[in-house]
C-alpha cells in the first residue's frame, strides 16, 4: 500500500476542490469472516515495480491462468504474482512478499487502454475504466471459477440487490491515530462479507456500482487491499464488478466498484493483447 496509497492521496487532494469528496483507491473486507475455500478463485497480486514488490491488490481468477484484477494495480508495475492461498506467509514490515513457492508468477499484465490513472475534470473521470488482467505462467486448478456477467447486467438488478464481498485486504482499524492507511490492520487471510448495491443514478452510475459499506445488521465493506476484488451476486460466482475506491480513510458509508457487465470492457477482457 505506503508509497503507492501516498501518490493517490496526493492525487485526491490536488482534485478535491472539483469532486468535494475524498476518494482513493479501495484495497479490503471490514466486519467480515474467514472465507475458507468457498471462493477458492479470488486471489491476492503482489505487483513488483522495478523488480521489487511495491504493492498489493485482490483479483479473480476466471480460468486457470488469466485473473482480473484493478486497473490502478497492475498500471506501471515490471512484474507479478498471485496466490490463492488462504494464509499469506509474512513480508518485511511495510513490505509484500516477493517470489517464492508462495505464489504463481505472472507472464504478462495488461491495463485497459482507457484508463484514467489520476483524476481528470472531477470525479466523472477518476478511475475510469479500473480494469486490468494478469496471465499466469503455471495455471491455477479449480474445480470452479469466476464468471463474467450478461453485458447490462447491473442495469437490471433490484434496488438494494445483494451481494457478496471476498477479497485480501484490511480487516480492521486501530482508531486514535489520525485516521491514516497506516492504522488499519490485516489478519493476511481472505475475508468475505454480504452487502447490497446502492441505488444510485449519479454521473458515475454508468461506469461504477455504489455499494454498502456499513458495518452493521450482518453486513460488511470493502477496506484498503480489496481493489480488484469480485462484487459476486449474493450465492453465486457471477462477477458484476471489482472494487475500485472509496470514499473515505474509515472506509465507511458506501464504496465503489467498476462495473464489468459495459460491452466494451467483456469485449477487451476475451482480447486484451
């Protein structure tokens, strides 16, 4: 997270003046539980930046060897890994871990030609397009994997749909410092919370999904470590979309995720090359 959380944050604070709210890029699962194997497809990416472990996001694997994951995670990085595991082995502190038998290394990654990587005219266009695919040089076996959405799906979803939430992130935060990345604290598993969608018809809604992120009533939200990650239509693998940022440090409120059901971005993910 660190140096790379710092560069959005500054992004976010030269901008604010325009879209008169703070957003930043979400990386979690808040008041959630331990995820087990029920969604062994959802992966963690440690992306390296000149050879050296930089930072990190959730994904999800939707065949053996190709994983969707943020856009702002695999945007300028010189390598990858990915792993499945639900116990992450320990890093250096502030650190990720680099290659080993851990993790699956990455051939390739690929971030959707239009992304916005900082935000431009407001927060119509921040984030935009937070799409991005890592290919894997050794497949990942499972008896099942993600599925893509029917384009226009979100469109046709009842107001407050359900959904799930999986993803590598933060867990929770130690209050009492300033309300700072730094507080937040991650158990180095994979987590999984229920939430809804939003309703929403704001400038975004054609592009983002507005969800849930109170932790109340059963529910829980993504945090900083779930960018990337799948908004699964509530007991099935149908991915809608994957978590892009959130609107605040205590990551509560609402949050939002990119939508994948846009004909052009299932047309890119059959063909990113």
């Amino acid at each position: 997270m660190g140096k790379r959380l710092k560069i959005y944050t500054l992004s976010i604070i030269l901008s604010i003046s325009l879209v008169f709210s703070f957003v930043a890029p979400a990386f979690a699962i808040q008041n959630g539980q331990t995820d087990g194997e029920n969604h062994p497809y959802v992966v963690m990416c440690v992306f390296d930046v000149n050879g050296k472990p930089a930072w990190r996001t959730t994904g999800f694997l939707i065949s053996p060897t190709v994983v969707i994951t943020a856009g702002h995670g695999t945007y300028g990085t010189s390598g990858a890994r990915v792993t499945n595991s639900t116990n992450i082995p320990n890093a250096p502190v502030g650190g990720y871990p680099g290659s080993g038998s851990w993790a699956h290394e990455a051939i390739a990654r690929y971030t959707y030609p239009e992304y916005l990587a900082v935000p431009s005219n407001g927060l119509p266009g921040f984030d935009a397009y937070d799409i991005g695919i890592v290919i894997l040089s050794q497949p990942i076996n499972l008896a099942k994997y993600a599925e893509l959405p029917e384009p226009g799906l979100v469109d046709k979803l009842r107001k407050m749909a359900s959904i799930d939430l999986v993803g590598y992130g933060v867990n929770y935060q130690n209050r009492g410092k300033g309300f700072l990345p730094d507080d937040w604290a991650w158990e180095r598993e994979r987590y999984y919370a229920p939430a809804d969608i939003v309703p929403s018809q704001s400038v975004i809604s054609d592009m983002f999904v507005k969800i849930t992120a109170n932790p109340a009533k059963g529910k829980g939200g993504t945090t900083f470590g779930d960018s990337g990650g799948p908004i699964l239509l509530a007991g099935t693998d149908i991915v809608i979309a994957n978590n892009s940022f959130v609107n605040n440090y205590n990551c509560d409120g609402v949050t939002y995720a990119q939508r994948i059901d846009i004909p052009d971005i299932l047309n890119w993910i059959k063909n990113p090359y």
